[in-house]
C-alpha cells in the first residue's frame, strides 16, 4: 500500500505536496478531475513529457520528492506552469497544446521578427544569413519571453506561419478587393469575411505592424512605432468546453469584450451534456435557453459560438414577460459551441469602447424605427386633447435603440425617444443627421452674437423644422422668408417667418424673433393677424412662436367669427437635455399634418372648398407664383419677360372687367404683384358653371372690343375670388396679343395642342380662339349629365371652322337664356 501501483498495475500519479499547496493557494478552482472514467487510457511512461515548470516550483517540487523525473500517469490532471499567472501548456486529447494568442501577443511576435528583417535599435542580433529556421525561431522565442510572453520556439513558429497566411490574405483584400467593393477588411461583418473567404478575425494594429516590413515601401525608411505592454493579469476564471446543447445558433455578428480576464483552465463537457429549450405559444422549431437563476457551469456570462467561431453574448430579458430567458433563439437538434465567463470581483465591468467593438459591426434601423414612427394616428384628437397628445412618447418598442456608450453619452431626458442597445443595433443616421445638430453647442450664438433674428435660425430649423418635416409621412415643403419683410403691404399680406406646406396646404407655421421689443408686435400675435381662416371646419392648424431659445408650440383655430390661438407646450432651447425634450412634440405634430391635410382634400361645405392663404406654386423656368390672402405675386427669371407682361398689363389698364391688374410692380425683383387673389377649383354643379362662364365670357366682350385676345383660356386661369365675393375672373394674359395673329402660336407639345384652336397651329388666327377656349371649359368642367343648351353651345364654340362659332356676345347672352331655362 505505500508504493504508487494500483492492483491493476497502473501506476498512480504522484504530486508534490508543496506543488498541492501552490495549487490551493494561488488558483480559484481545484485540480480537475478525470474526464472520462469510463475509457481509460494506457501509455508507456516514455511517451509522456516532463510540463515546463518554473524555477520556483523546480524548487519545491524537487524539495517534495525525491525522485528526478516527474511522469504523468493516464488521465492526470493538466500539468501546467504558472508563470506570470499564465499557463504554458495545457492537455487535450493526450496532447499538449499551446492557448490561443491574444492580440497583444501577436503585436510582439510581429515585432520580434521585424527585428529578424530589419533590425532594431540597441537590440543585439546576429546576422540572418547563415541562420537556420529553428535559430531564429529561438531567438524569436528569447525575445518574446523577455518581454513577458512565455511561448516556445516551436509555438512561435507555428504562430508565425499561420499568421502570415492570413496576412497575405487580407493584404490581397485591402490591396485589389477594397477598391472594388468599397469596404475595408476591418471593416467587413463576420459574414462578408465568410463569404469572400477571408480569416475570421485578425487583428487591425498586427496588420499594420507587419505592413511596415513585409510589404517594400520604395526604398523609404520604416521607422519604429513603440508597442503597449501586455495587459495586467486579472484574478478571473475562464472556462471553456464543447457542448451539445439542445439547439443551434442564429445569424451572430462580431463581438468583442474589453472584461480584463485571464485563463485558468480548462475542460471538456461529454457530448451528452444539454440544457433545455423553452418556446412560447405557437412556436415549435425555436426557443430560448433559461439563464437566470440557472447553475449552468456556474458562470456569470456565457459566449456562443458559429460555424464561423465568431463570438456572442448570450444575453437575458431584464423587464419583459421572457424574464430571465436569453434573447437569443436556437434551433433544436444543432450543436452550440459555449464558453463561461465569471466577472472579477475586484475590477469592476467595464463596457467595450469604439476601439474594442467597432461602430461598423452594428446594424443601423433607423429606417426601420423611422417607418414606424411615421404612421400617422386613426383619429385627430380634439383640440382639449391635443396638449396631452403633443407630450405622449412613443412606444418603448419604438424607440431608437443606441450604442450604450452612445446612450450613456446623451443629456437627461433621452429616455424619451431612445433606448440603450442590448444587440447590435445603433441608429447612427439618426445621431448624425438629426441628434447631433440638436445637442451640439451652436458657437453663432452668445451674448454678444445673439443680437438679431439670423442668429436664432440654426438652432429653430435644427431642433424644430428639420424634426417635424423628418418624421412626416408625406413630403413637406418649408419656406423661411428673409427677417426683412416689406412694410408697405398690409400685415396679413406679409408671410410668416416659416411655412410648411403639406399637399399644398400651409398648415404648418411659426413666427419669430431674438428678443421682445418696445414697440414691435409679439410672434404669438403675429401668427394670428397674418392668418386668413380658409380651412371651412377643419379643427385647428399647427404652428410655433418662438422668442430667443423659447419656443412654444400652439393651435390656431376658428371660433365663431374669430380666429384664436391655444398654447400647447414650450420649450427652452438653451439647454441640451431641453432640446431632446422638443422631439416628442415635432414627432407627433408630424402625425398630425398628414390627417389634417387629407381633411381638406376631401371637405366640401356649402359648395365651397377649403385652399390655402398662403400657397407657393413654380411654374419652371425660374417663374415662382406665390399666394397671400389678398395679392399674387409673381416672379420672373429674366427683366426682358418681366417687361413684356408689364407692357400687356399696362396696354389693358384695367379696362376688363373680371380680370387681375398689376397692384404693385418692382423692377429690381423682376416682380409683379396682382390683384384680386382667386382660388383655383372647377364648379362643383351647373348653377357654378353657368356663373363661371358668364363672367369669362363678359371679359372677353371687353377683351375683343380691344382687338385683343387671351389665346389660353382654361380653368387653370379662371379663378374665383377668395374674399367672400362669388366673383370668378380671368388670369394669365402673359400669351395675349392684339388681332389678327399671322404667325402660328408656338405650340410646346402634341399633348397641348388639344388645349388651343386648331387655327392658332395652322397660323392665321383672330379672337374666336377665345371662344374656342369657352367650349373648352365646358368640356373639361368635369360635370356630366349638362343641359342641352349648354351642350349646343360647347358643339358650336368648337367648331372647326372659326367662321361657324358664335362671338363673345352671343355666348354671354345664351348664357343668360341658359340659367333662366335650363333644359335637361
């Protein structure tokens, strides 16, 4: 019984009792166990090698026994050498075999053998011709134990071999490959690196260390860049093992930790080892691997593997019903490669920063999050409502999910409209393009620069304007007008400082100044003399007034015979965390406009329809016409066409009645300014047809007597008044001239030709184009089901031959006999 023989003649396994000691003093685990008892394995005593030890445990190992030589029996516990709180060696499958390199350790070997090429400062080394293989393997491996890397030659210059096979790899990509396909290789997912057949992983700073003496450079010196020293070593366990567990993997990206841990160990869980998968309702192929309050392997962080070894958190639900369960899902029957992870108890967690998990390795939803916060609401909350709507967040699900440490960086009141990542989402185009010109500091604004509007205006469009017109989900057109408006014009006609225009409709506005003056109107009253309510019974429109960084968001609304403002919500933008506040608002604004737009697409009241008092319409060619409640006022691109309307207008001097004349008119500009201001739309029965036509054809009696002709009559140039008047009048005499016309009119298209009297193509024309332009409004009216007068008197106006059709006159009288004896 004293000997080391078993009854079975296999030897027993003799440890030292100082190394015993060493084991339970410095290691937080116990000496391991046989694997697998049941298939025991029997080797010769010569096939087994004496573990690498250091000095120190030589010693007590050698004071512990008497015996030279220390022999490991079959399925013994690793023999490991602690050195530097490192291991050397570990065993696997009877074999020793060397543990995986970290970055750091690899930037030293790249740089040990620099020293082979090139050479280095105050380093001693012989001469590389003559040298053998395994000579600069030594030295390679002297060099690196120096430095505090304890690797064998034979380790090194395997490592070595290898890493330079996945160099050559992706130098051949960042060479030819990165051009093509607009991606660096560090910058690749773990899947386009699968795909294109490139390493898993390799280290960005080993790269460049190896590009500075592998790759020729022209003859230029490669000067030396200084290498951080190795990590400190942490008093963490790691353990690592393949198992079978009873599901398989998702698609995974990338993930790095920066958690400073160190190995001790390792071992190999038998393929019958499995952890049970849970599935709610309706799912049968997928589901979740409980975490919480689990003992599996005792682990605090448990890291999945791919077909790829590309690693993954394997993270639980905090707050949700799924409490406790991974967010991970797993296909039953795979095979899932695992390693547990236990925190350090003396170094807390820190979070991975930009370097250890690049920004590019995360998906960007911001699409995705801006889709579903652009579905407008089922219903217009009423007007008592709307303060409390305005101040609703959207849904947590909802939310722009951030990098944490992106999150982390944010002014209070983010919560509001993002979260914090637990996956590898990150908006960045949500950062970048409306987040970060909202918390930035603006440097135009101080004390001493905030003196005028101007000012002001960055910070208005960034935080207000560019939200709510980012989160429509129709497109919407902001017009800022310059902070000098004209002052011989009457208040309503000037327009406000911002309109926003949704489907034609200027339902969105606000006023605003630096700071309030003795003397000058207030922006919350501004926005509502500047207001002609011409939305029928539509609730309320939307806007702003803004003084300095204060902002309040209000509705406008009619009540009665008056127009009246609500306040809503106010805002200071002084403050950053007060800025983030102003998303909900603009968010849920931008909801709203669409509804309200759609509204008075599809309102009609009393025979009326609602348009807007402000209205902005380009005609091309640089020709801007844009609409106030009383004036129209058009720009022109060149003085020479400005001239010629100008003269037509002059010629006509307000002699025709029912027609615009010129109220204002500025040559600097290139603009004119007309009066009355008409709302364009068709009549809506035939008692408005008939009174269209009546005034149109009364004008033109006036317009004839001048020897004169429009040439382009349609219901685009027949308007009806917006100040209440029931008067319709003819626009548009940019293409009238004087009678008879020898030279064809030019014609742009095919498609207009249908527009204009067949005459005006062939050349000679005269005024009964004009009343060719009468049938044609009859014909596009849009009404069915005319009376036969009206139908007689569209067959004659168009009649091809201009000697057939009735004049001016005749139509206006057969209009007065139509409405008195309308014949069905």
């Amino acid at each position: 019984m004293g000997d080391n023989t078993t009854g079975d003649g296999t030897r027993k396994q003799t440890v030292p009792q100082q190394t015993q000691q060493h084991f339970s003093a410095s290691s937080p685990i116990e000496p391991l166990e046989c694997v697998n008892p049941k298939k025991p394995r029997y080797f010769s005593s010569d096939k087994w090698k004496q573990a690498p030890m250091a000095e120190s445990t030589q010693a007590r190992v050698a004071a512990g026994s008497s015996s030279d030589t220390y022999s490991s029996p079959p399925h013994s516990p690793t023999i490991i050498k602690p050195e530097g709180d490192q291991f050397q060696h570990q065993l696997r499958k009877g074999k020793y075999v060397s543990p995986v390199w970290k970055p750091n350790e690899m930037l030293w070997l790249a740089r040990a053998w620099r020293i082979q090429y090139l050479g280095g400062v105050g380093v001693q080394v012989q001469p590389s011709r003559g040298k053998t293989r395994a000579d600069k393997d030594k030295e390679v491996a002297e060099f690196l134990n120096k430095h505090g890397i304890n690797r064998d030659a034979k380790t090194a210059g395997t490592k070595w071999d290898n890493m330079l096979g996945e160099f050559r790899k992706v130098y051949e990509w960042e060479k030819g490959e990165k051009e093509r396909v607009g991606k660096s290789y560090f910058r690749l997912s773990p899947y386009e690196r699968k795909l294109h057949r490139l390493p898993a992983s390799f280290d960005e700073e080993v790269f460049e260390e190896l590009v500075q003496f592998m790759v020729p450079r022209d003859g230029r010196t490669v000067g030396s860049r200084a290498l951080p020293m190795p990590p400190p070593v942490m008093t963490t366990s790691l353990l690592g093992f393949d198992t079978a567990l009873d599901g398989g993997l998702l698609s995974l990206h990338s993930s790095s930790s920066s958690k400073e841990l160190r190995r001790i160990g390792k071992i190999r869980m038998t393929w019958e080892e499995s952890v049970t998968l849970w599935a709610e309702e309706g799912e049968h192929h997928r589901g979740r691997v409980k975490l919480q309050c689990s003992s599996f392997l005792n682990a605090d962080e448990l890291i999945f593997f791919d077909d790829a070894m590309v690693g993954s958190t394997m993270e639980a639900f905090e707050d949700t019903p799924l409490k406790g369960f991974s967010v991970d899902t797993f296909v039953n029957g795979q095979q899932v490669k695992v390693f547990g992870r236990r925190k350090s108890a003396q170094h807390p967690f820190v979070e991975p920063s930009i370097r250890s998990m690049p920004p590019m390795e995360f998906q960007d939803p911001t699409d995705f999050y801006m889709a579903c916060l652009r579905v407008p609401p089922t219903t217009l909350p009423s007007l008592f409502e709307l303060s409390w709507h305005l101040q609703e967040p959207p849904p947590e699900d909802y939310r722009f999910p951030l990098r944490r440490d992106v999150y982390r960086d944010l002014p209070p009141g983010k919560e509001v409209m993002f979260t914090a990542s637990s996956e590898l989402l990150d908006c960045r185009a949500m950062v970048y393009d409306m987040l970060g010109p909202m918390i930035r500091t603006n440097t135009s604004l101080s004390a001493a620069s905030a003196t005028d509007r101007d000012s002001f205006i960055g910070l208005w469009d960034d935080c207000i304007n560019r939200v709510v017109s980012k989160f429509c989900s129709v497109e919407m057109v902001i017009i800022r007008k310059p902070s000098s408006p004209s002052t011989d014009q009457p208040l309503q006609d000037r327009w406000p400082n911002v309109t926003g225009f949704v489907k034609n409709f200027c339902l969105w506005r606000g006023e605003e100044t630096d700071r309030s003056r003795e003397g000058q109107l207030d922006p919350s009253s501004t926005i509502v003399e500047k207001l002609l309510w011409s939305y029928m019974d539509l609730p309320y429109i939307l806007g702003y007034y803004a003084v300095g960084y204060m902002v309040t968001f209000c509705a406008i609304s009619r009540s009665e015979d008056r127009v009246i403002m609500t306040d809503l919500y106010s805002v200071d933008l002084s403050f950053p965390s007060e800025r983030l506040k102003a998303l909900v608002p603009c968010y849920r604004i931008a909801g709203l406009l669409p509804l309200l737009a759609d509204r008075c697409l599809n309102r009609v009241l009393d025979m009326q329809v609602p348009f807007s008092d402000f209205e902005r319409i380009n005609l091309g060619n640089g020709d801007i016409i844009e609409m106030t409640p009383n004036t129209v006022t058009r720009s022109f691109s060149s003085k020479k066409k400005w001239a010629m309307v100008k003269e037509i207008y002059d010629m006509l001097d307000q002699r025709i009645p029912h027609a615009e004349f010129i109220y204002r008119a500025a040559e600097i500009d290139s603009t004119l300014v007309f009066k009355p201001r008409g709302c364009k739309f068709k009549p809506l029965n035939y008692d408005q047809l008939v009174e269209a036509l009546k005034y149109v054809t009364k004008a033109l009696v006036a317009l004839h007597d001048l020897s004169f002709m429009h040439r382009d009559l349609s219901w685009d140039k027949v308007l009806r008044r917006c100040d209440g008047e029931n008067e319709w009048f003819v626009t548009g005499f940019d293409e009238a001239v004087g009678a008879p016309q020898i030279y064809p009119h030019p014609v742009a298209s095919t498609e207009a030709r249908g527009t204009h009297a067949p005459e005006m193509v062939r050349g000679l024309h005269g005024v009964k184009v004009d009343v060719w332009g009468v049938g044609h409004l009859v014909k596009t009216c849009g009404l069915t089901n005319l009376p036969k007068m009206l139908r007689e008197l569209q067959s004659r106006c168009l009649d091809q031959n201009p000697d057939q059709r009735p004049t001016a006159a005749d139509c206006y009288h057969h209009l007065l006999s139509a409405s008195s004896t309308a014949t069905y």
